[in-house]
C-alpha cells in the first residue's frame, strides 16, 4: 500500500485531503502540531517550526510515496505593525519546513523510481496580499515547486502545487469581514470553497496526474484570481 504523509492534517484542507487519500486507499501519515477529534490514519505529532528536526522525523517515518505540503500559518497584522516573531514563524512552517520535507523525502523517492509532491500555495501568491510575509511565502512555495520540478523530475519524481481560493477553514475563519466580502463580490459561484474540493484537486496531482503534469500550479480559485 502506497503513503502519504500530509501536513496541517488535523482540520480543514489537510483534514479533506487525508479522508481523500484514505478513500483512495492509501495509507495516510497525518502530522500536525495540535489535533482534534478526528484523526486518519497514523497521528505524528510535530511542530513544523522545528525545522532543523525535520530530516530525523523523516527517518523515523519510514517510506513516503507521496507528500502534501499543506502547513500554513497567516496572522492579520497591520502592514506598519507585524511582530518579527510572526514573519519567523510564517516563513518557518510555511516555506523553510516544506523545503526541507522535500529535501528529506526525495533521495527515497529516487530511489524508489519515483513519487508526488503536491505543495499548498494560495492565490495569495499573486496578489499583493495584505498579509506581507503569508504572501512571500507562498509566493516562495511556487518558485519552490518548479525549483525541485526541475531537480526530480529527470527521476520521475513529480513536484507541483494547488492555489486555493479563499476556502471555508479556521484560517479564513479569522479574516476581517471586508476581506470575506470581497471574495463574495468576485467568485463566479457567490460562495466559499470548499476544503473537499481543494482536497481532489491535491489528490490528483498526488495520485493520478499523468507525468508531463509537472512544476505547474493548478488553481482552484473559482475567479477569486483568474489568470
């Protein structure tokens, strides 16, 4: 049996994306630093700002034929007043550990003749988003992705991305009204998305996607961002 190992599995999109991949019949490795009620598959408990521990935790997990970089944080400072322990902890777990769950997991899916890895960026990545550092980082998680496309895919490896739209989880649950009431005036459906619907579009790209689909970025946004 194939596995994944998913991170931010505990709620939202990483919660979607670990019933979709159990659904699928994967064996599903869920890892994130606080759960809650439901838990898929094998429970890693682990702060994704650790960074330098990552490669060990790697180790320990054993065989990943497929990893989802999903782990995020946003906080919504004002642009003259964004603590410095904030942009540490967003470039941290959203950028810095991605990077090194890659860097961890690629040399056994080389090995292996191949694998998926599926990074979580966000529309936030085109934007100018009105959270500095969260739209650095994703913006980051792209360059990333074509980076270690080019890097693996001579070995079969396939690295690509999602960009979401604004999508129904505790993240967009704390944006002011305005941000919220934006969305509403530019999606073509007049609604939120979905975390299952972000979750089929990773489940692809991570299971099923043909092999030239690679180091591009899929975007699930609805018209939130059309490009």
């Amino acid at each position: 049996m194939k596995r994944v190992l998913i991170t931010g599995a505990a709620r939202g999109i990483g919660l979607a994306t670990a019933r979709a991949f159990a659904a699928a019949g994967w064996s599903v490795i869920s890892l994130d630093k606080e759960f809650g009620g439901e838990v898929i598959g094998q429970r890693v408990d682990f702060d994704l700002r650790r960074t330098e521990e990552i490669s060990a935790l790697v180790a320990g997990i054993g065989t990943v034929d497929a990893l989802v970089n999903n782990a995020a944080v946003l906080y919504c400072d004002p642009a003259d007043r964004i603590p410095e322990e904030h942009a540490r902890e967003i470039l941290a777990v959203n950028l810095q550990a991605p990077g090194a769950l890659i860097g961890a997991v690629a040399p056994g899916m080389t090995e292996r003749g191949g694998g998926r890895i599926v990074n979580v960026s966000s529309v936030a990545a085109f934007t100018g988003h009105p959270d500095l550092w969260y739209g650095v980082s994703k913006a980051g998680l792209l360059n990333m992705t074509k980076f270690w496309a080019r890097v693996l895919g001579p070995k079969r490896v396939l690295v690509n991305a999602v960009a979401p739209g604004p999508t129904k989880t505790r993240m967009y649950d704390q944006l002011p009204q305005s941000r919220r009431d934006e969305v509403m005036r530019v999606v073509y459906s007049g609604r939120v998305c979905e975390p299952e619907e972000v979750a089929q579009a990773i489940l692809w790209l991570g299971s099923a996607c043909p092999e030239y689909v690679n180091g591009t970025t899929l975007d699930v946004n609805n018209g939130s961002y059309p490009r």
